[in-house]
C-alpha cells in the first residue's frame, strides 16, 4: 500500500477516499479536512478566541493540537465529572497537554461548584449516567465560555459520533434534535456562545491516527459509564455498513445536513430566556441543568409499583412485550420500550 501523494509506503488508509497515506502527507490530509470544515460552514476567524472542550481523549486533544498548528488562538476547558480514576486520568493528560504547548486550561470541577458528581446523579435521579455527564458538561461549555469571554465553543465531535446521533435521532424521530444537529451552533443574544465540531469531516479512526502521528498522549480506555449507551449499537451498525461500502457515513451525515437539515430547523421556533436561578439561557422557566443539581440534591422517594394478576394468575412482570404468547394480556405501562434519549451516550470531548 503505497501514499498517493508521494508513493512512499503508506500508514494510513482512508477508504471513503479510496486513498493512503504517509505519516506526513496524513497529517496535511487532515489539516485540510479540518480547514475545509471552518471555512465551509464559517465556524470562527484567526480573531476569534476560541475555548476548545478537553476530556483528555484522542479526539479533544488533536482538535486542540490542529488549532494551534494552523495558528489559532484556542485555549482548553476540562470539566472534572468526578468519575473516580477515570476523571483523574483524563484531566492529567489534558494538564500535560496544556503544559507542553504554554497554552491556558481553565477546570471547572462538579464536585468543587456544585456538590455533585455524574455517579451520584446517576444514583440519585435513577438517570443513564450519560444523560446526565451529557447535560452537564453542555450546559458548563456556554456557561465558562461566557463567564470568561469567549466568542466559541469547539468540540472534538468526529464523523463516527455525529453519524451514529443522527442515526438514533432519526429512529426515534427526535425532531428537535434533527433541527438542531449541525456542525455549527450559532450565537444567540440570550446568552448562548457559538458552538462548532471542526472534526465532523474526519473519522474517529484517522483523528486517532493523528494523535499516535503527532505522538500526543491520550487516555485509551473508554469512560465505564459508556457501557451499554445506546450510541455504541449505533457505531457499531454503521461501522458494518461503512464496511461493505466505504463513505456511507459520510453520505448519510452530509446528506442530511444538506438536504434536509434546515428544514426540520425551520419548524422549530423556541424562545430563550434567563433561568430564574443561574441566568444561563433556557427555553423554560427553570433550565435542565438546576433541575438535575435539585432532584440529585434532594432525589424523588422511590415509589414501589404494583403489579396485579394475570388472567392466568401469573405476575404482570414477567410479561415481556416482545412475547406474542401474553402480549395480549401487558397493560399500558408494563413492557414499554424505553423513551429514547439522545443523551444516552458518551461524550467524545
């Protein structure tokens, strides 16, 4: 396998291209892609003073590494969820990172501000702990890009993980979500920073090509709560598809957002206004954020559910929805499918 470029030998393949390459004319391979990201969908300028979101992951840490090469003015932020050995990991090497290229990391600590962690929301609020590390950490990214004076949020959100949410989004129908899923996020007056995913061009693959490249370390292992996140079966149903036939994640996403993208943004008016108690933006009275600290400060008391008989005198909980046999006998609220959540899955940042 030779480089297209060059025809020295090649390290890293990219099929959807149907192209390989050296280390070297890689590392130029994704410097474009990344600039033709920012440039098509006008994400920020060489002004612009940019807080890139740092999880200590392969992901965040190129996208950091490739800002900085290409001359922006990008600083980090790590928000320490409080997952045990995981968390302490992660921030190391985000720390490392920042140390070794002079550039600021600003922490922001759950534990510290709130008194909380993403397992003991998870506990306390009977939440999929992802739902809850993903509306904290979305809700922190606005909140200390504002306090602090930034004009945009990036995140290492890459080809992989936005095709495997548009996929659950698109299953479940989950039209707010569709309306608002897009490489860019733009700046609203009621508080919100612009949001921007320069990665969306690139496979989780090549960004960790980059990284091994680029010799930046990153914590390997996956975060434990992603065990079981519904974005996993996703990828997974997407990696067989891309295998068959390379660059359908690519179309599946690009399509979308160019086809169809704007129309479900067009019937989804909302209005944002001032959380009555943080301030931060919000289309309801109280946002999603304090609600969550409330209920894991002060958790709903369980209630136990009661199930009767069946007509053959068995327990209504054994009764499985799939089950064609009894499927007559389930009662509304027995045997549902769970809701689904867009949130319900780990967080590349």
């Amino acid at each position: 396998m030779k480089c297209v470029r060059c025809r020295d030998d090649a390290w890293v393949e990219v099929r959807r291209h149907n192209a390989s390459y050296c280390g070297d004319h890689f590392i130029q391979f994704f410097h474009d892609q990344v600039r033709r990201a920012i440039s098509h969908d006008k994400m920020f300028s060489k002004s612009d003073q940019i807080l890139v979101a740092v999880s200590g992951g392969k992901d965040s840490l190129a996208l950091w590494d490739v800002l900085l090469e290409e001359g922006y003015d990008a600083d980090g932020l790590y928000i320490d969820l409080g997952i045990g050995d995981y968390s302490s990991r992660s921030r190391d090497y985000s720390e490392q990172f920042a140390a070794a290229h002079g550039r600021t990391l600003h922490i922001s600590d759950m534990q510290q501000s709130f008194g909380v962690s993403v397992p003991l929301i998870a506990e306390q609020t009977r939440r999929a702990p992802c739902s809850g590390c993903g509306l904290a950490k979305r809700y922190l990214f606005n909140r200390e890009a504002a306090e602090r004076g930034y004009a945009v949020v990036a995140t290492g959100h890459n080809l992989d993980d936005e095709a495997a949410t548009l996929l659950g989004n698109v299953l479940h129908w989950q039209t707010g979500y569709l309306a608002r899923q897009a490489p860019v996020l733009e700046a609203e007056d009621a508080g919100l920073v612009r949001k921007v995913k320069p990665l969306y061009r690139l496979s989780e693959h090549e960004t960790a090509a980059y990284a091994v490249i680029r010799g930046i370390e990153y914590v390997v292992e996956e975060c434990p709560n992603a065990v079981g996140a519904k974005s996993i079966l996703h990828k997974e149903a997407l990696n067989l598809l891309e295998q068959a036939s390379p660059g359908t994640k690519q179309a599946f996403l690009l399509g979308f957002l160019d086809k169809a993208r704007a129309q479900f943004a067009a019937n989804d008016p909302h209005e944002l206004r001032p959380c009555i108690e943080c301030e931060q933006p919000t289309t309801t009275e109280r946002c999603a954020f304090c609600r969550l600290i409330a209920e894991t400060r002060d958790p709903k008391p369980r209630v136990a559910r009661r199930y009767g008989k069946t007509r053959r005198g068995g327990d209504r909980r054994k009764i499985r929805a799939g089950d064609t046999a009894t499927a007559g006998a389930v009662t509304a609220g027995v045997g549902e499918a769970e809701p689904p959540n867009s949130d319900d899955s780990p967080s590349p940042v």
